[in-house]
C-alpha cells in the first residue's frame, strides 16, 4: 500500500491538523463534527449550512484529491464530511480564492453577470465553479468521459452539471451559467492553478478519541493505515460504524443526531481504490469515489456511464463510493439495478480471508445482507465481456438530483435479431433491488421484435411487491415497469437507425 505503510495507528490522539487556505489549523472534537461546523468555527462563515443534506450545495469546499502524480481540486459537501476525515488534508474555502480588493475570477464573473443577490448560496456556487475552473480537461479537446453525453458544456469547456447540486433560491440559473461560460483559462501564475501539479496529501493515520458536547459520551474516529488494520478493528470492534464517503452517515449524524461510539474511515485506503482490467472482469476498489470510477472508465462501460450522470449531484459523487451504495442495503439505490444487470460479483474480506458473493445473492431483506459482521466490500468485479445493447432508466420527479422512484439497468445479449441473454435488474419495486427473472427468461431464446418486447412487457409489470409511498404509489410504479421495457427497446432502435451501434 503505497506511502501509507509505514504509518500506525498508534493511541488516541486529542486532535487533527487540517490545511485550510495555507493555514494549518487544531481540530480536536468532538469525532461526529462536521467540516462545515469545523470551519465556521474558525470564522470562515462563507461556507454555509441550507439542507444538511448535502442536496443545496451552500457548504461546499474544495480538498485537494490525488489525480495521478499531482493533485485535482474536488468540490465536496462540507455538511457531511467529518472534520477528522481531513486531517492532514488540504482545503480551501471561497475566502481562500479571493479578497475584496482581488476577487478570484470566478468570483469577478459572478459580480460582473449578476450571479449574486441575497449571497447565501453564492460561496457554495464559487467553491463548485472553481473546481470545474481548474478541471485540467475543461480547456483541452479531452473534454470526454464524465462530461461527455447528456452533459451541457458551455464554449469555454465549463461542464454545467459541475453545479448540479448547488442551489439558489433567488437570481434565476441564467446569469450564473453566464458566469460560468465567460471563464477563461487560469492564468499561468495562478497559485491554486500551479498547486495541481504537486501531489495531493498522503493519507493520515487518524484516532481521534473525544467527548460529544451535548452528551458528555465518548466517541472514536478512526481512519487506519492499512486495510489489515481496518480489518482487524472491525474483527474486534464488530458494532463500528464503517464511513467512506460519508453521504449516507453525514445525513444520519446531522438530521437525526446520530452518534456512533466507533466511526471506522475507509475512504483512502489504498487497496480499496485499485481499478484493474482482467481478460474476463473489470475489478472496482470499493472506496473509489464515483466521480474517479466515472474519469477513469471515460465510457468504456456504457451502461454505467448512463448511470453516473443520473447519481445524486457532482457534490456527492466526488464523495460517494460504490462499496457505501451497497453497503447500505437500501432498496433505491442507483447502483445496484445497474450492477445486477451486469451481473456484479462482490468481494467480501474479513481478517479471515476473502468471499465472492453474486450481487443478486448479496441482498436479504429490506437494508439486510449476507455480510457478515467483521466484513467489509473490497471490491465490485464485473464480467467481461459488456452486453451488447444496455440501458439505464431512471424515474423520479425530477430529472437529476433525486431519489428514484423506479430504477431499471437493461443488459442484453442480441445475435442475428435474437435475444441470446438478458439481465434486468430493478430497483425501487421491492424490499431489495432484484433481477426480473420472470421477464429475463420471457425474452432469450425471442426474436428482438416489438411483439416479443410488448409480450415481455406484461410480465415485466408482474415483478417485484411495489408499495405506496411518498414518491409514488404501487400502481404508478406498476406502470413504470410495463412501459420501461418498450422504451428501452425504442431506444435500441433509435440507436441502431443512428448508425452508432449498440449502447
């Protein structure tokens, strides 16, 4: 494992070094605080909180994140992110880009177009625009892969989805899309521009054992050195709370006050961050952020490139990891209709060894699985070679940032008009995401027809035991699998009558 053998975890510590705009400053508690708190602490008040959530992008920061030998500005949410998560880190905040007397340039194309009237969400939107400022693809013909597709991309590279998850409530989105096409390229004595080409902090070996101020009760954070030690932890400690990105916890900590005893970090272990191309799988660190899996696949995975413009916001994905989507067991998440139609296998590794569980075998009940205590997700692997013709669809109310209401990855098989395999698998109609086994049988074997699809269709409206709820009653949801099928198949068509091949 890199630089990160040869630390230890040695015993609690009462504190944390964090480089927040050139300074280094004392974190020392309570372990459940998070960065935006941490920071406003220190009187950076620009940095503020609106949802808690990580959905309005009001707290957003940029970390400076390894991207090969130097570094990559990351925009993140500073409502969820522990503040012991940064120890060692390096961050800035939109009083770290600019004064009043000289404005960051992203800061001067916002006051020059308007983008600012009441200014609660503006450092959020400045922190998120930055990070897509210094993007180092924006400006070059490389402006593929994660920016690629569905994304909006302004004359200058600016990708607009880079603010996906930044709200504002009072100047309308048109002047700060103005803002945000009329940047030009950083210029060459740019101090937060030349910092990219030096690498990212390592990794520090964090314990921080503190009191919690309204309870008086102790908690533990710990990021460990290796995953041995990760593992031997959560072997002698099985009640751990075990965090990579945080996007799930930091919501439990901050809305319902959530505290844990034990906070175990996995987010930058080395061997959880490895992607590997096999001959017959694709292999994904389980601690790879979404938006990295996303950079360095550049497409080369169709259907989960459909999937990752449709996850949450570009805030979260720069945090979420694909290991946490699972591991939460929820029912709607987005990854796992996507990985079940690929067929993923999970790599399950406790201080004992390691497993390989089918994905379609992984989930138990509602939010239950078969992994065992002292078990963590290593890695995600997926069979090769891809199906031929994939899709993802999503349905929910709005057409990004949102919990689905369904969700359907299609991967299929199609030789000479037949459809010799299909997988499908379902989210958001049932106590787990499941294969739609009924309908996958219904179709190989099938001529790829309309009449086969309208067939299949019926079945497909039979899967799962959807519910009423908030987002969608049972009928609804009935519906949208009915019809899911045969949008897929105009898709395919669409595609084929392009001239561009499969998706």
């Amino acid at each position: 494992m890199s630089a990160n053998n040869s630390l230890t975890t040695n015993s609690p510590t009462s504190g944390c070094r964090i480089t927040v705009n050139g300074n280094e400053l004392d974190f020392n508690g309570p372990p459940h605080s998070n960065a935006l708190d941490f920071l406003r602490n220190q009187s950076l008040v620009g940095s503020k909180e609106g949802c808690a959530e990580g959905e309005c992008g009001a707290c957003a920061i940029l970390v400076a994140r390894s991207d090969n030998e130097g570094s990559r500005w990351t925009s993140v949410n500073a409502c969820l992110i522990p503040a012991a998560a940064l120890d060692g880190q390096e961050v800035i905040t939109a009083e770290g880009l600019g004064t009043v007397d000289h404005l960051h340039p992203v800061q001067q194309e916002m006051a020059d177009r308007g983008g600012s009237q009441c200014g609660y969400c503006t450092p959020g939107f400045i922190c998120s625009m930055a990070a897509e400022y210094y993007r180092p693809e924006r400006g070059s013909s490389e402006n593929s892969g994660e920016h690629a597709g569905a994304h909006e991309c302004g004359p200058n590279g600016f990708d607009l989805h880079a603010l996906s998850g930044n709200l504002c409530r009072c100047t309308g989105y048109r002047p700060i899309r103005d803002a945000a096409y009329a940047l030009g390229e950083p210029s060459a004595d740019d101090p937060v521009a030349i910092r990219r080409a030096s690498s990212a902090p390592s990794p520090v070996a964090t314990d921080l054992l503190a009191a919690d101020t309204p309870t008086g009760e102790l908690g533990r954070f710990r990021r460990p050195a290796s995953l041995i030690e990760a593992l031997q932890i959560l072997a002698d400690e099985p009640e751990s709370t075990v965090v990579a990105g945080s996007t799930d916890w930091g919501v439990e900590v901050n809305i319902k006050s959530a505290r844990a005893r034990s906070v175990l970090a996995i987010d930058r272990l080395e061997e959880l961050r490895q992607l590997h191309w096999e001959d017959d799988f694709l292999e994904l660190g389980a601690s790879l952020t979404l938006s990295e899996i996303e950079r360095q696949l550049a497409g080369r995975v169709p259907l989960l490139g459909q999937l990752f413009g449709q996850f949450a916001s570009r805030l979260i994905r720069n945090s979420a990891t694909m290991g946490g989507n699972l591991g939460t067991g929820s029912p709607i998440g987005d990854t796992p209709p996507v990985l079940l139609a690929l067929e993923a296998q999970l790599v399950l590794t406790s201080i004992h060894g390691q497993r390989v569980v089918e994905l379609s075998e992984y989930f138990t009940g509602y939010r239950q699985t078969v992994r065992a205590a002292g078990e963590l997700i290593t890695a995600i692997k997926i069979p090769l070679p891809l199906a031929t013709h994939t899709s993802f669809q999503k349905i929910s109310k709005r057409r990004f940032d949102d919990i689905s209401s369904v969700a359907v990855g299609y991967a299929l098989n199609v030789e000479d008009q037949v459809i010799t395999s299909a997988r499908i698998g379902l989210g958001g109609v049932a106590a787990t995401p499941l294969r739609a086994l009924a309908t996958e049988a219904m179709l190989e074997g099938k001529p790829f027809t309309l009449d086969t699809i309208r067939a299949a269709a019926t079945v497909m409206a039979g899967e799962g035991t959807p519910m009423d709820d908030h987002r969608a009653s049972a009928k609804y949801r009935t519906a949208m699998l009915g019809s899911s099928l045969e949008r897929f198949y105009a898709q395919q068509l669409a595609v084929q009558n392009s001239g561009k091949g499969a998706n």
